[in-house]
C-alpha cells in the first residue's frame, strides 16, 4: 500500500484527487496537510512514499497586491517542502504546476522542444519553482512536475462555469473553429494515479485525447438547457483582430495546445472519459 500526503486542504485538485485514491482503499492511504502556517514543519512526513504537492496562490487572486507573495507560497514554500520530504525519505514529490509556465511564448501549439517563458507573477513563480525542485532531485528522490491544461469537472471553480452561465445570458455566440487542451477531472486524478504508481520524476503533460473548441462546447450547453443560441461568423474578424491584444478574448477563442505527441502518458489510460460526457458530466454540477 502507497502512502499519500497532499498538501491544500481545500483545494479543488487536491480534495478530487484524494477522493478518487480513495476508491482504491487496499493500495492507497491519504492525508491531507494544511500549509498555510508553520505547524507542517512539525508534521512527520516519513511514513509517506508521495507527496502530491497542490497549495498555492492562484493566479485569478484580486485583492492581495503583495506580489511577493506568489514568490513565497508558489517558490519558497514549494521548496521547503520538497526538502523536508526528502529528508524525511520520501520517494516521489509531484508538485502541481501549470500550462501558464508558457504564456510569454507566441506559440499556439506546445511541443517537447518548446522551452517556457512565463510572464506574471503566478506563472513565473510556478516556473521558478520547478528549476529549484529539479536542482534537488536524485535517484532516491525522485520530482514529476505536472502541468495541465485547464481543469474543469464538477462544481469546479474558474472560466469553465462562467462560460456556462455567459452561455445562459447571451442569444449570440460566435462560430469559430479554435482548440484548446483541457482536461477533465475524472482524467486528471486517473493520471496521479497512475503517476503515483510509476513512482517516476519528470515533466507531464496531461490532456483529453481530442481539443476542445469553445463553440462546441457552448453548443453542447445550449443543447443540454435547451436554450437557443445563434451561432454566427459575424464576429469573427473583430475576435481575430483583438485576440492578441485583448487578453480575456484570446483565452475564450484563441488556440493553445499541447501537441498530442507528448500527453501519451501510461498509453493514454488515464483518459477515462471522453469530451462529449465530460462536459455533461460537469454541466450538471456547475
């Protein structure tokens, strides 16, 4: 049996992830750890073969102005856990970062040969991050670092739940071809799992099988709230001219993906649920 330690009490991926391991009771046993003060310093991290580090400072925070505070929690923090597991003979720590590491690249599509450029806060933080944890790692402490697309699944929080709600106020949509990499939950926890069961370091990048567009993923959403929605090209030409200027507008309609070649993780077992199913899955619930 594999014992878990996950950081973020309340976080989203956290509390999915520990809910899935917990389906396989005879191989996994979990806890969770708050970090946001001093006391996991006292915690003893020895009985656990993985850490799956998520706690951190989103990068959607509004009020706090305190940008060295990304730097402490997403850096500092990271790595002062990371060295108190190794220390206390941990096996693996994944640590949580983000497809943001690449938003100061111009490129849409990410393969193995891109390297990141962040540009912000959050994701620089995250990017710092992962060079110092890949600077302490060796055979018997081995770092994966995990940098997923958009999550989304039931009652998750961020852009997938705004979009339905935009979907139930707007009689217009536009009709525009683009991809997006996204993963659903369900997938996104198959794959820790078996992450966890490799017991391998490295860098991952976990997706659906297929991209998302977000026309589609507006129709299915009318269709399954049987509202009516005019899908239009009227729009198009304004969207293609300010997408690169105007940053919300490039995130709903632009293209950003991980190249397929390079999410074949475990030969793609972790992909559970299809793209269709997944977002009915996550309708209901948002």
């Amino acid at each position: 049996m594999k014992k878990i330690l996950i950081t973020g009490v309340n976080s989203y991926i956290g509390t999915s992830v520990k809910n899935w391991l917990n389906k396989f009771p005879d191989m996994y046993y979990v806890e969770t750890i708050s970090v946001r003060d001093s006391s996991w310093l006292d915690y003893d991290f020895s009985k656990f073969d993985v850490v799956f580090h998520t706690a951190g400072i989103v990068h959607n925070m509004k009020k706090n102005k305190n940008s060295n505070l990304y730097y402490q929690v997403n850096r500092d923090l990271t790595l002062d856990i990371a060295k108190k597991a190794k220390e206390s003979g941990v096996n693996q720590f994944i640590f949580m970062s983000s497809m943001s590491v690449y938003n100061g690249r111009k490129y849409s599509i990410i393969n193995n040969t891109t390297v990141p450029i962040s540009k912000g806060m959050y994701s620089d933080s995250k990017l710092q991050a992962e060079v110092l944890l890949q600077n302490i790692q060796d055979s018997n402490f081995k770092v994966a670092i995990v940098r997923p697309p958009m999550i989304f699944g039931p009652n998750c929080k961020g852009n997938f739940p705004r979009l339905v709600k935009l979907s139930m106020k707007l009689p217009f949509f536009p009709n525009i071809d683009n991809k997006r990499s996204m993963i659903f939950i369900d997938n996104f926890c198959e794959f820790i799992r078996l992450l966890i069961d490799s017991n391998n370091g490295g860098v991952y990048f976990p997706q659906n099988e297929n991209y998302y567009s977000t026309t589609e993923i507006v129709k299915i959403i009318a269709k399954y709230f049987n509202k009516k929605i005019y899908f239009t090209k009227l729009f198009n030409i304004i969207i293609y001219l300010t997408k690169n200027f105007i940053h919300p507008i490039d995130k709903m309609f632009g293209n950003l993906v991980y190249d397929k070649s390079i999410s074949k993780h475990f030969d793609n077992k972790y992909i559970i649920v299809n793209n269709y199913d997944s977002i009915i899955m996550s309708i209901k619930n948002n």
